[in-house]
C-alpha cells in the first residue's frame, strides 16, 4: 500500500520457503515475538520501528494519536511486495495493550525486521526494512533452543485470603445494585534464571494446549483461549468465553462436569452478559452479526469453558485495531456495565493488572488480524541489571456474580493459574 503524496517509509517484501517445522526456533531466545496455534502462525525477528502507548487503547498521556491511526498512517506509506497473500503475510506488526487506561504499563506495538510464518503447509519469510536501508541478505535461521529452566511463583499482593475477602466486597456491591458482574483477578509472583531461553515456556505452552493462541510479545508470555476478534477480509469473528468448571477425573466425572457447567443458571448468568457486551460494540462495525443461540461447552485440557462463536461481515472501513479499542475491555474480563466494573476492579484488586487481561495480538498493512485477551499468562521481566534472576508476575481472575461463592471463585482462579504455573515448572 502506497501514498501518491508522501514517499513509502518502510519496504516489505514476503516470499514464499521451505517448509518451516518449528516457528519457534527462529524467534529471539530473550525477547520472543510468536503468535502460535496448532503449529502454524507467525515469529518476528528484531524490531524495525513501532508505537509505545500510555492506556488500553493506545492513546498516549500526550495526546498522541490512537494505536489504530497510528499504524493506519505507517501503513499507507509502506511499500509492500506480497505474492504469498496469506494471514500474516506483509508488513506485520505484534501488539501487546494494557487492560485499564489508567495503567502505569506501556501498550506497545513491535514491528520486526523479519517475519518467519506458516500457514495451511505454506511457509514465508518477510523482510521489513526503512525505505533508505540497505535490502539484508543474510539468511533466516533456526537457533538451538537453550537448556531446560524452571521457575516457581507464589502468592503475590492479594492472598487467598484477600481474595476471598475481595469476592464478598463484589457480591455485596452486586447485591446494593452498583453493577450486575465484576472479574476479580489476584496475582502470583516469582523469578526465573537470567538468560534463560523464553521460548522453552512458549513451547511447553503450544505443546500443551495446541487449540489456544500461544503468544510471546514483549514479555508477555501465554496461552488465550478467548477470541477478541479476528478480522480477514471483510469477515469479522470472536469467541466469547464465561463460565467456569474444572474437569473432571475420570470420564463419567468430565461428563458430569460439562453437563453441570451447561446448566447452571450463575455460570449461564455471567456468559450472557459477556455475549451481550461484544454484540452491542460489534453491532456498528459489523453487518450480519450473529451468535450461537446458546452456548457450547468448549473443552480444554484442564477445564470446561462456556462458550459462543459470534461473526459478521464489516460494515465500515474498522481495522482490527479499531475493533480491538472498541471492544475491550468486554464483560469476560471486567464485567458490566464497563465502566462500574472497572471503578470496582481499581478499588478491590491492590496491583496494576499491565497488560494481563488486555488485548494481544498482531495486525497487517490492510488492516487485518488476529487478536486475543492476555489470559493464562504471565509478564517476564523486565531484567535488573547486576541480578541473577528475572521477575515473573502471572494472573487469574473469575467471574463474580450475584449468586458467586467466595471458596469457589477462588478454586476457579488455581484452575485458572494451572497452565502457566505447569509451563513455568
């Protein structure tokens, strides 16, 4: 995409490779950019340029512009050649966005020197450089993974205990009428080992859990099973998660599970408020919106999930980006309505959720991609100089409503927490 009126600022150029077996393997052992799922995906290599935000949407403490029109304007100046045209194809860039405006984190979008994909048994590798740098030559290759590491969290600034005291407090607000649902996160703090290979938790979390978006950018290092939106020409989609049940034991226990999940009118209750957010702020964006009548029960390998599958053709010129600012924060991990939610999510939980909860993902020249909530995740870093470890913080929140159970709430986030704490062990 090229402007008449200004020269192009970058220059991107795709060709189609060999066969890739493991994306992974190209990616920066330290500063992973990876969004996985089922093996195919997309990898960055260094960074070229980007945008770094203050606040969820990407708005800037001084008045800058949007994320969305941001990238729109460096997109229209970017001279790319594309014969592969498939997802993640192109100028490229990864985006990891803060959950609450007000957050002391940065949401930052990366656009690498180099783009390593897979998709459908095609692979591509995409070189983006400044219009006056000289075209790389040297080839993209795999790196040996580093040695096996392992990290051990614990509780953090909100307790089991405090937690339990925080679900009561939401109830109570619920009951007084000040909102209908809130999400509760708590944390998990912990170290892992300088210099160790982050690609090694990005992988044990593909191999794990192989129908999530497994992603690593900036940090951020996780794997989403939920959905914020996909948008590929002209087609927008999401899935909506809420509603909670570990699995079960054996077979006749997980049966039993999926079936109590299905019917239960607290976890029914918090679903449809979720559903009922994301159809309301897609509704201008998108013609032909649609959902599941009712939702399915979406199994994962430790837990059952409430879900819905909503999708609609775009009725406006809305980028990804555009539907993400829309979008987030919906229901499934703030609640409703908005902006009571959030008021009590900054009174309740005593940390700064970052970018846990907020939006990831990665966008392309033409205004589609990819994007999911930053759930069963955990922020890496940043490192300390003179120190010989690294920190690690990681969330889980729940649901609560009117009919919500303290004890229960809290199981649900050490479900939650499950993957990354195995990952990360």
């Amino acid at each position: 995409m090229t402007s008449s009126h200004r020269p192009p600022q970058l220059v991107v150029e795709t060709r189609e490779i060999e066969h890739v077996d493991d994306l992974l393997a190209y990616a920066s052992p330290d500063v992973p950019l990876a969004w996985l799922r089922r093996g195919d995906g997309i990898v960055g290599i260094g960074r070229v340029g980007g945008f770094d935000r203050g606040g969820a949407t990407g708005a800037g403490t001084a008045g800058g512009p949007a994320a969305a029109d941001a990238w729109r304007q460096l997109a229209a100046t970017a001279e790319v050649v594309d014969p592969v045209r498939l997802p993640g194809t192109g100028l490229v860039a990864f985006g990891t966005l803060v959950f609450d405006e007000r957050s002391a984190g940065t949401s930052r979008l990366v656009i690498p020197r180099a783009v390593v994909g897979r998709h459908r048994g095609r692979s591509w590798v995409t070189r983006i450089r400044p219009v006056a740098a000289e075209p790389a030559d040297a080839p993209v290759r795999p790196a040996a993974y580093g040695p096996y590491w392992s990290a051990t969290l614990g509780p953090g600034t909100l307790d089991p205990a405090g937690y339990q005291a925080a679900v009561r407090q939401a109830v109570d607000a619920i009951l007084a009428g000040e909102l209908e649902k809130v999400v509760l996160a708590r944390d998990l703090v912990g170290t892992i080992p300088a210099g160790a290979d982050l690609r090694r938790l990005a992988r044990a979390l593909a191999d794990d859990y192989p129908d999530t978006w497994t992603f690593a950018v900036d940090g951020l290092i996780g794997a989403s099973p939920e959905t914020l939106v996909t948008a590929s020409r002209g087609v927008v989609t999401a899935r909506v998660l809420a509603g909670t049940i570990p699995r079960g034991t054996d077979a006749h226990g997980d049966a039993g599970a999926s079936a109590a999940l299905a019917h239960s009118a607290k976890d029914l209750d918090e679903h449809r408020y979720a559903v009922q957010s994301v159809l309301a702020t897609l509704g201008p964006h998108v013609h032909h919106l649609r959902a599941d009548p009712e939702p399915f029960t979406l199994k994962l390998p430790n837990l059952w999930h409430l879900a819905t599958d909503v999708a609609g053709d775009l009725a406006d010129h809305a980028s990804a980006l555009d539907l993400v600012a829309a979008l987030h924060p919906t229901a499934a991990v703030a609640g409703t309505p908005r902006d009571a939610a959030l008021d009590l999510i900054r009174r309740l939980e005593p940390f700064d959720r970052g970018r846990y909860a907020g939006p990831v993902g990665w966008i392309d020249g033409e205004g589609n991609g990819e994007w999911a909530i930053a759930l069963r995740c955990a922020q890496i870093g940043p490192a300390v100089a003179d120190l010989d470890t690294i920190p690690v913080v990681a969330h889980a929140g729940a649901g609560i409503v009117a009919q919500s159970n303290p004890e229960a709430e809290l199981l649900e986030t050490r479900v939650k927490f499950r993957p990354i704490v195995d990952a990360l062990a």
